[in-house]
C-alpha cells in the first residue's frame, strides 16, 4: 500500500504539491494525468525516495521491490554492452552472484576448518535457490525477448549502449525494468520514443503484470487498455477517480459543466444585485434595502474555473486554397543515404485531394525519409516526387518545438517563415486567427505551454496557407488536452493531411487512411486504424499481404485516374453538406444558449417576490419552455445529419477504389 498524508511540496515557493492525500493498494493499477509541469514526476520521486517533501508522510510496503524507468542512465552504464546492461536487471541478483563466485573460489582453493566449510556449503546452497528463485537463469532470454518486442536486432545484443541514440537507450532501459520483477512499477512516459509495434507489444506486457502499475503517460490508448484508477495531479492537488481513463473524462466533463453553470448563475445573480443596488441606492425609502442587498452581495464567493477547466477554445485553419484532384504521387521512388543501402525502394504512392494518411510501421523503415522527400528535403536517388496542380506545402519537422529559441517572441517565430520580400502587414491578423493577439504576440516560447506553441507552430505554417500539410510526430512533447486540441483541428481542415504519429488514440481519430510501411514493402489500406487493424489481421492469418496500392493502380490509367476523381467529387460533394450540417447544428446551439439564458432570467424573476406580474412571465416562460423543446428537437435532427454525412465520408474512403 502506498500512502500520502497531508504531503506538501515547494519549488521556488510555488506548491507543486499542497497538502496531497490519497492511497494506492496492492494490484492497483493507476494512471496519473495532468498538464505538463503539474507535478506528476515529483510525485514518483517523493515515492522512490529521490524527493523529500517539506511536509506530510508517504509510507510504503516493507520488503517491497520498485521498478521504475529513469529518464537518464546511471554513470557507468555506457560502456556496457546492449544485452548486459538489460539482463542485469536486479540489483540484488548482482549482489549474490558475486558473493556466490566469491565461495566458489574459496572452496576451490581448499578450506581445513569443517564447521567453516559445511557453513559455506550451506550459504552456496541457500544463494544457488535464491538466484534460481530470481529468476537469473532465465533473465537474458527475457531480456532478448524484450529488446527484440521493442525494436532491436540481435546484430544491436553486444553493441556498447554508448553507441545507441538516447531514445534507443531509453528503449533499453524499458526492457531492463520490466524483466526486473518489480512490486511495484512506475513508468514515466514508457511509450516515448516507440513506434507503434513497440507500443501494442508494450500494452500486451503490462497486461499480464501482476503488481502495482503507476503510469504516466499522455498516451490515451495505453491509458484506456491498461489503467483501472486515475489520479489527476493538477493546480497542486491529486484528485481520485474510481475508474479508468474514459470514467475520469466522463468525471471530468460533467464536473466542468456543473462548475461552468454555477458560474453562469453566480455571474447573473451578481450582475442583478448590481443593477437593483445601483437603481435604489440613491432613494431614501429603499435605502436599507440596498444597503442589505450590498452585503448579500459581498458574501457571494468568486467561482474560479481550475486552469484545466478553463478551456481556450479549438484550433481552427484557415481554409486551404484551391488544388487538384491529386496532392502528390511518388513514381517508382528508391532513396539511400549511400547508393549501395536503400531505405526505400520502388515505391509508387497517390495522395489524393482531402486524404488523411497516416504512415505507421518499425523505427528504421523510412517514415520521416519518405516524407522528407515529399515536401523535398531530400531528392531521391531514383525515381520522383510530383505534387499535384496548384499544391502548397506546410511541413512541421519532427523536432520543431526542440528548435524553438526560448526568447524568441511568437512574433518573431511566424515573421521566420515569410516567404521572401513578402510584407509582414498580415502576420498580426494569422497570429490573432491562432490565439495571439495583441501582447501574446510578443510571449518568449520559453514561457509558452504546449497547446500555445501547437497554436505557433500552425500559425508559422499558414503564414501562407496549404493544402497539405505534411506533420512528423506532432504530438511529441503536448499533454492530452493539447493533442485533442489538434486531432480536432485536424479532423475538421478540409485539405490533405500527411502525418507520422506513434500515437494510437490520435492516429485512429485522424487518419482515415493508413500507410503502412512494413518490410515486404508499402501498402495502403483505405480505411481508418480499426480497419487497417482488421484487413492487416486477416492478411497474415491468410498468409497473404496484398500491395493494395498496386490495386488502385491496376488496368488501365484512364480507369485509375476516374477512380480517383470519383473519390475525389464524392469528397467534394460530401464537403459541402458537412459544412451546412455544422454550421445548421452551430446555429441550434447558439438558439438554445440564448433560449436557456431567457429561462435562466425568467425563473429568477419569478423567484423575487417583488415581481409584479407574475401572469406575463409565466406566460412568456411556458413559451420559451416549448421554444427549447422544439430547437432540441431539430438540433437533434441536424446532430444526426451530421453524423450521417461523416459516416458516408467513411465508408467513401474504404469502398470506393
């Protein structure tokens, strides 16, 4: 059992923690979410020990063994070979393995004493079944299986870990900690640096762990699969939710519209005080009454929205000018960083018009290459890249937020991506489209959180608006609320979206078509991640993996060509009816915002027993009432409509060819 009471703590006077108290029992398994920087770390460094509060107690199981990914590794370690550093996974085991080489060496060399040589013996045997009872015997081909399952090859086993990147060491490190037969492990961030084979192999593991799980993670698809408790650290709090992710956003959302219609009936009452104070104040006769209403109102508490609460709105796009029926076409392309080791071979690809292609499959199998090379930052070394009519390209690189300068203004940033002698008169108004308006335009990136620099970063961007956007792991660095932010803003732009993502939930939200990108070669499915998951499943169970690409291409290129501008004018057609469905159902809202606002005021009038009559406004109330029911009704209707229309859209992208 892990308990915090009444635990509190402090960087540079600011409360990370503030008076934090929940418990954690045996086999739970816990997923612990919040905004980046609300304390999350600090809270898995005060339970392994490397953090100390300033106040409060945390008690843990004795005799318990912690497992728990570090983001760095420990001094020494780099020289070690791959395969030795992860099989010396238990410390204790290191411990008694070199004890029990110790009198192994002592009784080779001979003992005269009896008593002390039937104690050695003794101590041989009790060390030979503790290490068989660790499980030594069997760690290095756990710890083969596991660096295999995470993307290593065995040519990768007896290579020094200081020859590895730092997100292939931090792969390392994973396999050693979940082969370490922990009580309890804490993972930070586990999916970090994993492609998504990585990530379905790291979500099957954990499943079968039998101990305690703590996970931190923004990754919604191992939250879902794999967590039964969440704890929300935020605004120096931990709040407990009996349920899994999807019941703690449930939780959540109901708990934000209640605090939201509190606030809205709070503001009215105080708007209303207000106004009946400053009529009678000035009259003698209701003077006391006033002076009554004044203290009424002074009682009344501020509700303030928790920052999480406090939503900043959606990210909308510019809308995209005008192409073609193709966005791009790959045409027999092959490309190596030297002539005699292609990465890429052979590849023939048509992104069409309004496509969301998600490309997925191993590190190593080309992903940021091939989309390198289709907005040009490489060339190939055979074959090419043909954009289609009237594309513009919008490209965000893999480590774009790396590259940020931390006192570099926003404005500065977008001013950066100016085509050449272009006027600077418009950026105000893009920067003010993407919720950096007035003085935000001049916040320095360091103090930026990571939907604003998402929000940056699409600003840059539609400095000169595309119609495809071409994006390398987007979500790196954002927190959940951030990488919805965009998945939205993504799901709703009418261009061709061309993105890399390890990130299961967001792939599966966005794309709705998958490239996948797998040693026998590059395939397309024309459906989403759920149908990618299912034709994939069925190709192997088969033993058959159809280029579906080639299937596209097949018979004659006037056929292709009519198959992809009947896609395309079927896009079209279906665009415009989501647009008039949206903005019909925006109306409705906007209908029953101000339906309700009236009703809101009608009650409290009637709820004044200074109202004098009480006739009309019941009259025009049972009007609004019926006003409500009827716009709930044809918003209903509209709702409906919509989802029909994404639907059809759906079933366009997999069953026409």
């Amino acid at each position: 059992m892990i308990d915090f009471k009444d635990v509190v703590k402090n960087y540079a006077g600011d409360a990370i923690l503030n008076g934090v108290t929940f418990r954690i029992n045996p086999g739970d398994r816990v997923g612990v979410v919040g905004p980046n920087g609300a304390g999350k770390s600090t809270l898995f460094g005060i339970i392994t020990g490397d953090v100390q509060p300033d106040r409060g107690t945390v008690s843990l199981p004795k005799d318990h063994r912690l497992g728990m990914l570090r983001q760095h590794l420990p001094e020494g370690e780099a020289a070690r070979t791959l395969l030795d550093f992860t099989s010396d996974a238990i410390p204790e085991l290191r411990t008694m393995s070199e004890e029990l080489h110790r009198l192994e060496q002592q009784l080779h060399d001979g003992v005269d004493d009896d008593d002390k040589l039937q104690s050695m013996l003794a101590r041989h045997g009790r060390l030979q079944s503790q290490i068989e009872h660790l499980g030594a015997y069997r760690l290095r081909t756990e710890a083969e299986q596991a660096l295999s399952n995470l993307g290593f090859h065995e040519a990768d086993f007896n290579r020094p870990l200081s020859s590895f990147s730092g997100g292939w060491r931090m792969r390392a490190a994973l396999a050693r900690v979940l082969i370490s037969q922990p009580d309890i492990l804490m993972l930070d961030e586990p999916s970090n640096y994993l492609d998504i084979p990585a990530v379905e192999w790291l979500c099957r593991f954990l499943k079968s762990f039998p101990g305690t799980l703590l996970l931190i993670s923004h990754d919604r698809f191992l939250l879902r699969k794999l967590t039964r408790i969440t704890l929300e650290v935020n605004s120096g709090q931990v709040t407990r939710y009996p349920g899994d992710y999807d019941y703690y956003r449930a939780e959540r959302e109901n708990r934000r519209r209640n605090l939201e219609a509190a606030k809205r009936n709070s503001d009215r009452k105080k708007e209303h005080l207000e106004r009946v104070i400053d009529r009678f104040r000035a009259k003698s006769s209701k003077a006391a009454q006033a002076k009554s209403w004044q203290k009424a109102l002074d009682k009344m508490e501020e509700i303030e929205l928790p920052d999480d609460l406090n939503y900043n709105g959606a990210i909308r796009f510019p809308a995209p000018p005008p192409g073609g029926v193709e966005a791009a076409r790959f045409e027999n392309l092959s490309f190596g960083y030297t002539p005699d080791k292609l990465i890429l071979k052979d590849i023939n690809l048509t992104i069409d018009a309004g496509d969301k292609l998600a490309f997925i499959g191993y590190n190593g199998m080309g992903k940021t290459t091939l989309l390198k090379l289709l907005v040009g930052r490489l060339k190939p070394t055979s074959g090419r890249v043909v954009l289609g009519h009237h594309s513009v390209v919008g490209y965000q690189a893999q480590e774009f937020a790396d590259l940020l300068v931390p006192e570099q203004t926003a404005f500065d940033v977008v001013r950066g991506n100016l085509p050449a002698g272009a006027s600077t008169a418009g950026l105000m108004n893009v920067l003010g489209s993407f919720g950096f308006s007035g003085e935000a335009a001049e916040k320095p990136c360091k103090v930026l959180s990571g939907g604003e620099k998402i929000r940056l970063l699409f600003a840059r961007i539609f400095v000169n608006p595309p119609n495809l956007l071409v994006l390398d792991e987007p979500t790196t660095h954002l927190d959940i609320a951030a990488r919805e932010l965009l998945q939205e803003a993504l799901r709703s732009y009418p261009g061709t979206v061309c993105v890399v993502s390890h990130d299961i939930e967001f792939v599966r939200n966005v794309a709705t078509g998958i490239i996948a990108m797998e040693p026998p070669g590059i395939r397309k499915y024309f459906g989403n991640y759920d149908y990618y998951l299912e034709k994939s499943a069925e190709f192997r169970a088969a033993g058959t993996a159809p280029d579906l690409e080639a299937r596209e291409n097949a018979g004659s290129p006037d056929l292709a060509r009519n198959r992809r501008r009947a896609r395309a004018q079927a896009r079209e057609a279906l665009a415009a009816d989501r647009k008039k469905a949206e903005k019909r159902v925006a109306e409705l809202e906007s209908r029953l915002e101000q339906l309700e606002k009236r009703q809101a005021g009608l009650l409290e009038q009637l709820a004044d027993p200074g109202a004098l009559d009480f006739a009309s406004l019941n009259r025009e109330l049972a009007k609004i009432q019926s006003d409500i029911t009827s716009t709930e009704s044809e918003w209903e209707e509209a709702a409906q409509k919509l989802e029909e229309i994404r639907l059809e859209n759906e079933r366009i992208h997999q069953e026409i060819k």
